[in-house]
C-alpha cells in the first residue's frame, strides 16, 4: 500500500510536465500565429531559438543538479522552489501585448525562454529521482506505468479541456488554470519521496568531463537519436492538430457528431481525447508487454503500430474519418509513454557498472537537452512547409497546397521520423534479450 501510495503521488509530477509540456506545444503556436496574426516565420524562427535554449540549458541543469548538496538533497530543492514560479511564466505566456507585432514577438521569445529555464529546473530534478524511487524492473514498469496514468490525465486535460477553457473563458483564463495545475501536481510529487544520501567522498567530474564521458556510452548516443525522433512525432502531431481539425478536416464551426451538436473546440478535444482515453487500457497491455520483449523490441513494435494510424490521418476529410486515424495512433502512443524513462535508465545503470558513479543528472540534461532538438525540428518545418505552401494566417479557408502542407505535416513527417528511429533501435546494445531485473539505483 505504502509503495502504490509513493508511486501514485510521485506520478503528479509527470501530471505536471505533461499539462505544461503538451498545453504550450498544441495551444501557443496556434494562439500566437492563428489568433493573433504573429508571422509565421516570425513564429518559427522563435521556436527553433528556443529549441536551440533547450539544448544548452538542459545539460548545464543537469550537472548542476548532480553537483547540488543540501539537507534535502540533490532534487528536491529544484521541485519545492520551482513548482509556482514554473506555474506563473506559464499563465504570462498567455498575456501578450498585442498592438505592436515586434514587440509580441519579443514577449513571446522572451516569456518562452523565462518558462523553459524552470521547466528544465523542475523537471530534470523530478526525472532525476526515477531510479532511485523505482530501483528494479519491476519497479520501473509499474511506476512508469503509474506516471503515464496520470500523463494520460494530462493530456486529456491538454487536449480536451484547453481547447474548451480557450473559446469558454479565453486564453488568459485558460494559462491562470493550467498554471496552477502545474505548480499543485509538482508540489504533490514530493510528499512520500527521501533522497538517499549522497556517498562520502564523492566527486563529481566537471562538465566538459561528465559530457565527455557521457557522449561516450555509445548506448546513449543511440537512445537520444531515437527518442529525439519520438519526440518530434509527439510535437507535431500536438502542435498541428488545430490546423488539421480546422482546415484539412473542416471543422470551424459548430457541428452535428453522433447526433449532437458541438462545437469546434469540443470536436478536437473528442478527437484527440479518445486516443488518450484508449491510451489507459493499453498502458496496461504494454506494461505486460515490455518485460517480455525488452525495452528495444517493444519500441520497435511501438513504431510499427503508429504508421496506419498516421497514413489514414494523412488523408482524413472529415471529423469521423480523422477520428479514426487519431483512434488507430493510440497503441503507438501508449507505448511511446511507458518506454523512454525506464530505458533511460538502464543505459544509467549500464553507466554506473563501468563507471562506479551515478549521475542521472547530466544523462538526463542530456537527453533533454538534445531531445529538446525536436522543438527546432518542428519550428523548421512548420516555417518552411507554410511558407512555401501558402499558408494565411487566420484566413477562414486555406488553398489546397496550404492544406497538403499541413497533412504533410500531421502525417507524413512522423512517419519518416520513425523509419530513422526504426534504424537507430536496430543498432541498440543494450536489451537484447528478455528484459532483466536490474540492482537497487543510489543517487
């Protein structure tokens, strides 16, 4: 009871990342762009600066964070201070001066990078805590699987109540609430969690050495190539949902959905929503699934099971048919949210054997940092595809090459992203056979 008790609340922090993670990739490009008339490219070159941010300030937390030392630990600082501070730049991202397009731009590149700087605070410290809270195989599944749970209440609450709170109450409104979501479940996340005490006498190697030695453990490299791609698939599809519902789909209005009538915010959240409410039930098939197959031949089987869900996407013409395309990524998503931390983990362990110092910190600085190259990825695209499509900004329709662009975009951009994470996960070292129970994680 104790432990379902510690994993259940150490999982509101992933609650937490999750709200802000998926809120700000699905709702501000289209706040920003569609509603207030930011330039695209504009928009575009602001994310891809900020992914460039993403990239350096991940690492630089993550040796901070394995080098902290306080009665409270490592962590646990980072969380407890960083908690409402992280939820009130979330709510002024919402707030923008909208008379003057330079000076929006300024507030958003400038906002952006104020709530980046906390959000890699709070959550490298969080993730960092994962293989000491969850020591075991075991223990990571079952957490992974717990934390996902509450992920997939996050998103629903991205995807289903942030779109309806936005055309309700307005974005403003909208960021005060989810702001202060956040700041509660990173708060919840410590309440049963000790750090284990730091060993005497340990030193940890300085930056330059500790990326050194890190970019060195080829599993790594690896698993940061393929989970970067994971990430661009989860940032794409977040980020050009709205355009997709709005003009590839034709859904600008209030509408008749199995016989009721709703309108457009409420018809995107059904069709995102119920991908993420069947993400539940398959939580639990993957969690029966990875110990038997390994980490890597399960990432591989998630890939797989994306693609027909994101060809039929690709095509969709209406609420129904794209419903289904979002239905069938379910299985894929599901795994894609069970996999990432415990297989991050064993390449930690792997580190420690040859090593004999644990530093979850800087790999996960690290894999944020350069996972974080997915956000410059889609700021690339997202530049590059409406621009030489055509794309007008907050026009009532779009050109059929703008709306190509944007299922490009949803569906055929994911796909290749897989096929090179495919190719990666075949390279993979580690888990080459049935997953096996790993010793008890110090940090």
């Amino acid at each position: 009871m104790k432990r379902t008790l510690k994993f259940f609340t150490f999982s509101f922090g992933n609650f937490a990342n999750t709200v802000a993670y998926q809120v700000l990739g699905n709702r501000v490009q289209f706040f920003y762009i569609d509603i207030l008339g930011l330039n695209p490219a504009i928009a575009g070159t602001v994310w891809t600066l900020y992914g460039i941010w993403n990239m350096i300030n991940d690492p630089l937390m993550g040796q901070v964070s394995d080098r902290t030392r306080t009665p409270m630990g490592r962590r646990m600082p980072y969380i407890l201070f960083g908690a409402i501070p992280l939820g009130l730049s979330f709510f002024f991202l919402w707030t923008p001066p909208k008379h003057n397009p330079w000076i929006m731009a300024a507030y958003f590149f400038i906002l952006l990078f104020i709530f980046d700087t906390l959000y890699t605070i709070t959550i490298i410290a969080y993730n960092s805590l994962f293989p000491q809270v969850a020591p075991t195989l075991k223990d990571r599944v079952d957490l992974s699987t717990w934390r996902e749970a509450l992920a997939v209440i996050g998103l629903l609450l991205s995807y289903i109540a942030a779109p309806i709170l936005s055309e309700s109450v307005g974005f403003v409104w909208m960021g005060a609430i989810i702001g202060a979501l956040i700041a509660v479940g990173y708060l919840v996340t410590v309440i049963y969690v000790r750090e284990n005490p730091v060993p005497e006498g340990e030193v940890v190697p300085g930056i330059l050495e500790s990326l050194k030695i890190v970019l060195s453990s080829q599993a790594f490299r690896l698993f940061v190539g393929f989970n970067l791609m994971k990430e661009y698939v989860f940032l794409i599809l977040g980020a050009t949902l709205p355009f997709w519902r709005k003009y590839a789909l034709g859904i600008q209005g209030k509408g008749e959905v199995f016989g009721m009538t709703l309108g457009a915010g409420d018809q995107e959240a059904i069709l995102l929503g119920s991908a993420f409410i069947l993400c539940i039930p398959l939580l639990l098939v993957w969690q029966k699934i990875v110990p038997k197959l390994g980490y890597r031949k399960s990432w591989l089987l998630a890939n797989i099971s994306f693609v027909p869900g994101l060809l039929v996407m690709t095509f969709a013409h209406n609420f129904y048919t794209g419903l289904l395309g979002t239905l069938l990524v379910a299985p894929g998503l599901a795994g894609y949210m069970i996999l990432p931390l415990p297989m991050l983990s064993e390449v930690i362990d792997d580190d420690a054997k040859k090593h004999g110092l644990r530093r979850e910190g800087i790999f996960f600085g690290m894999n944020g940092g350069i996972v974080k190259a997915a956000f410059s990825m889609q700021g690339v695209f997202f530049a590059t595809v409406f621009s030489l499509t055509g794309y007008v900004s907050g026009a009532a329709q779009q050109s059929a090459t703008a709306i190509w662009g944007i299922r490009f975009l949803i569906g055929i951009t994911p796909i290749l992203s897989i096929l090179l994470s495919s190719w990666w996960l075949l390279k993979y070292p580690l888990g080459r056979e049935a997953a096996r129970a790993v010793q008890p994680a110090r940090t």
